[in-house]
C-alpha cells in the first residue's frame, strides 16, 4: 500500500516531501494538499495553487544516475499525460521538458527535484478551476473548463501515481532511448514546431529538430546553426 499523507493547507508539498525523502520513506509515498500557500513552480516561480486543483509530490528512487534527470524528467511529463487522456478524457500535448497542455493552455506542470538520490516530482494539475486569476486566464486551463464535468481527484492522484510509476518503470528496463522515443510520439514540440527559447542573453526564434541522447531539445535558428537547449522558456513562435 502506497503512503499517502494529505493536508488541508500546507506551504509547498516539496518542502515536505523533501523531510520525508531524507528520513527514508519509500518510493512511491506522497505528499498532497487542498491548498498550497507558497506553491513552486519552476524557474524560481510560484505555482498558484488555491482550492481546486490537485497538487501533490511523489517521492521516487529509481534506479537510474544522476545524469539521466532530464529524461526522468521527460518520463514524468509522459506519466502525467497518459493518465490524464486515460482516466480524464482530454486530448493533451507536452511541451518540453514536461508541460501538459491542452492547446496552447497550460493543464498540469511538473517540478522535478532531485535530493540525495531521490526524486521528488511535484505535480500540480488544474483540475476544478472554473475561473483563473487574469494574468493566468490566456495561458492556463483546468480539466472542469476542458470537459464540462467534475473529476474525482483522488481517483485521478492514484492513476497518475500508477502511470508516473510505469514510464519511471520503463526508463529503468528499457533505457533512456525508449523514453525519448516515446516523448517524440507524445509532444508537437520535438521537431518542426517554430519555437522561441527565452536565454538568460535574449530571445532566439528557431525550429525544434529533435532530443540529444540526454534528453535536451535542439533548436535550429533562422541562420541554420543549431542550438541545445536545456533548460525550459520555449514557447510557440506565434506567441510573441
Ligand atoms: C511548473 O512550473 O510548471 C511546475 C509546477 C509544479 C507545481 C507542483 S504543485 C505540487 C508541488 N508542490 C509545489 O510547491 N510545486 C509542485
């Protein structure tokens, strides 16, 4: 039986997950909440997380190094997309690394943090939203806006979990080049998708044209040089 601890309020189910992997609990325990006060998100980021959606951190220990955290991270995204097609009944597209949109619109994000051999994934998916703060309303949706139907979060919190388990479960016996080949089946984003990618020294406008074996997005820019990227910020080019 899965360890499930649930809060009513809590500042961010990272912090927490984050004591609980240091005092050993095992793979597959999670931390939830109805409501996080100081949710994160990434990049530094906070995550608006006010009643409604579903927000939890599953604490894994799988059995891969510590250079195949991108491709965790992929594995991830892949989990959380599945189970939400599966058991929601929306059609969905990740945007790399892990951004489970609906459209353009964001429904589920992911934070992947990795400490002292285990990985906290943080996922948080917009589940009973009906209305988003304005600054979120162009770019975020939620699964009650996407279906006209309430969904059970527990029920979907245990179906993620079981799919984020299998993809984790297939990076470990099939290798990284199964994920990878699965994200590029999964996402509009792996190749020929006219992006721009916000670097920390300015926009750059190019093409994606694929994953490198660690996992990292390629970008070919208008001048035909082409680019790795390896961190997020890429949007679709006719956003800007
Ligand atoms: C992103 O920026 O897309 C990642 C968002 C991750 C949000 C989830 S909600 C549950 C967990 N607790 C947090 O504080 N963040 C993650």
């Amino acid at each position: 039986m899965r360890k499930v601890e649930w809060h009513e309020e809590i500042d961010s189910t990272m912090r927490r997950a984050g004591e609980m992997a240091s005092k050993g609990c095992e793979s597959g325990t999670i931390v939830g909440a109805e409501v996080q006060t100081a949710g994160q998100g990434r990049h530094g980021r906070t995550w608006e997380s006010q009643q409604g959606g579903l927000y939890f951190t599953m604490i894994l220990r799988p059995k891969v190094e510590m250079r195949d955290l991108p491709v965790v991270t992929l594995a991830l995204g892949l989990g959380v997309a599945d189970a939400l097609q599966m058991h929601a009944g929306v059609s969905v597209d990740l945007r790399w690394p892990n951004d489970v949109l609906v459209g353009e619109k964001k429904l589920a994000g992911i934070l992947t943090v990795w400490q002292e051999g285990a990985i906290l994934a943080g996922i948080g998916v917009n589940v009973g939203q009906a209305v988003f703060p304005e600054e979120l309303r162009e770019v975020a949706t939620s699964l009650a806006l996407e279906t006209q139907k309430e969904h059970d979060k527990q029920f979907l919190l245990r179906a993620i979990a079981a799919s984020v388990e299998s993809q984790v479960r297939i990076l470990e016996s099939s290798g990284v080049n199964a994920v990878l080949r699965l994200f590029a089946n999964a996402s509009s984003y792996v190749s020929g998708k006219r992006v721009t990618v916000e670097l920390p020294a300015g926009v750059v406008i190019g093409t994606t044209a694929g994953l490198t074996p660690e996992g990292f997005l390629v970008v070919r820019r208008e001048d035909g040089t082409e680019m790795t990227v390896t961190a997020g910020g890429v949007r679709p080019a006719n956003n800007h």
